[in-house]
C-alpha cells in the first residue's frame, strides 16, 4: 500500500471514530433494516428534560370533534417515521421510546382529545401509502404539505419547515445559501427516499442543460445515518434535507457540517387518508395547545421556534 493511500485510509478511521457517537444516534432512527444495537461507548444525544406534555388535559370541545366510534374506542393507531432529531429519534436507542418535537405535538394533541396512540415506527416512504390501505389512521414523519401529496392524502398543519442544504464542514464547494438549483450543477447531492426533497431534485432536474452547464447527480438513501456518511467520505458532495433537521445536526460538533440555510418553506402536518372524518378534531386539538401555550412551550424545548405557526389549518395550499 502507498503512503498516500495509507494515509487516506487513517484520516477516514479517524473521522468514522470522531463521528461514531452521532452516525450510532442517526442510524438508530431508520425504521427499514436499522441495527437495533449502537457500537460499544457510542452516545445517543439525550432528549431534554422538560415534560411540557404533562400539564395538557382534556378539552371536551375539541374531543367533541372525532367521530363516535373513535370515542368509544379511545385509541387511535398512528405511524410514525423516526427520523432524526429534533423531528423524532431514539434518545435511549431502539426498542425505548422515541422523542422529539413530532412526538410531544402528537402525544399533546392525544390528550387534548384524551385518546390514546397505538405507536408504530415505519419508514417515511411507507406512511402515505398505508394511510389509504387503513393500516394507520394518522402519519407523521415531518410531512410537508405538496400539491402532489394533496391529491391523495388530507392535512392537519403543527408547524412550519421546509427544504435546506447542508455541506461537509470546511467544503468550499458551496459556500453561499442556495437559491437556485443551477447553483449545484455538477455535483452530487444525497437526500431521503420517498421525500420531497427527492421530488423536487428529481422534477428540476433539466434546469442544468438549461443553463448549459452539467447535470446534477441524485443519491438516495433510506437512512439519515447513511446519507451524513457519505457526505464524510465524499461520495455526495451536498445534502437536502429538513431545515430543522439540518440546523440541527451543524450545531453537533461530532456531525461536521456547514448548513447552507432554507431553499423552500413548506407547511408540515399530520397526515390522514383522503376524506378522513379525523381532520377537524385535530385542527381543533392543535389550535387548543395554541392558544393555552403548550405548543409553544413544546417548540422551545426542542429549539424550533422559528417554526411556529399561528394557527392549524386542513389542507392548505402549498408554498410558492
């Protein structure tokens, strides 16, 4: 082995090592073929300890709103796609409950209408789909509302985020917020399956032989642990992914990369099948944490203020 290539192979073990504790915590998240045991000493970023979620009582208005036979059942079966913080992951490792902004909104949201949730993880792409098929009655997974995705699934909005990019730290490939996909012509970029992120890049994807310049490359993963992998060994040279998500994981400093700011803001919700007669009760449940500040309380916990919305709403239209 040359030195050059020895030298290669000992600065990619030692950033592996540097990365475990993160890559163990974002690997744990994956629904579809995670390990269900992180590496020996790796660390998962504990959840904060604030319970804003225990002081949320019943509101008999809002519970008024589910149809009678989910009343008399009391439970409601919801699919959840464990991500990454702070959406939802696995502070104390898999087969522990999971935590994150996605879970206290939906847990709050149970108790204002005082059912109770059957929790199963799923991976993202999964979810929709199995919204129609009746396997779940609501999704989350920081689905973001879309023209397409409106013909065929119903929302209840919780909060704001959207598209963003994020490089390796110290890549000066990108160094400027990206405003215009024309800006990643040539490059590869990694992002999530079944996303809208994978949708957007795909449907763009024309704009580099628009401009005369060479296309793009798409690199899809089904884990979020993957996809900061291969952006550490060079394999992609740019992610798309949540902006919360993003900003999140540049201010671990294990993590090592550079977020590139906010490309398209869109309404985030719960996800129904269409025509599904759970959606004002959880308009009605979301505006309740709302108004008596549990909502707000959630959101600062978990650093997303900036995310806020005022009000839920069914539906809404997608962002331009």
């Amino acid at each position: 082995m040359s030195a050059r290539h020895l030298g290669t192979r000992l600065r990619l073990a030692a950033a592996a090592t540097a990365l475990l504790p993160l890559l163990a915590a974002l690997a744990a998240c994956g629904s579809g073929g995670a390990s269900g045991t992180a590496p020996a000493g790796a660390r998962v970023p504990a959840a904060p300890a604030d319970d804003p979620v225990a002081a949320v009582r019943k509101v008999d208005s809002a519970a008024a709103l589910l149809p009678a036979d989910v009343r008399e059942a009391g439970t409601l079966r919801i699919g959840s796609s464990i991500g990454f913080p702070p959406g939802a992951y696995y502070p104390d490792g898999p087969g522990k409950p999971p935590a994150g902004q996605d879970i206290d909104i939906a847990d709050a949201v149970a108790k204002v209408l005082g059912v109770r949730l059957e929790r199963q993880d799923a991976s993202f792409e999964t979810i929709l789909p199995a919204l129609a098929s009746g396997k779940y009655d609501v999704g989350t997974g920081n689905f973001g509302v879309t023209r397409e995705r409106l013909k065929s699934v119903d929302f209840v909005t919780y909060i704001n985020d959207g598209q963003g990019f994020a490089v390796k730290k110290g890549d000066t490939t990108l160094t400027t917020k990206v405003t215009d996909l024309t800006q990643l012509c040539g490059l590869t970029i990694g992002t999530g399956a079944g996303t809208t992120f994978e949708a957007t890049l795909t449907a763009k994807k024309g704009v580099c032989a628009e401009a005369g310049k060479e296309p793009y490359d798409v690199k899809v993963y089904s884990e979020n642990g993957a996809t900061l992998t291969a952006l550490q060994q060079g394999r992609i040279d740019v992610v798309m992914s949540t902006i919360n998500g993003l900003r999140h994981q540049a201010a671990q400093p294990a993590a090592q990369t550079a977020f590139l700011g906010e490309f398209h803001r869109l309404d985030v919700g719960f996800a129904f099948r269409k025509g599904s007669p759970l959606t004002p009760a959880f308009r009605a449940a979301v505006n309740e944490l709302i108004e008596d500040g549990a909502y707000a309380r959630i959101l600062r916990k978990w650093g997303t203020t900036a995310s806020a919305i005022d009000a839920s709403r069914i539906n809404p239209t997608e962002h331009t």
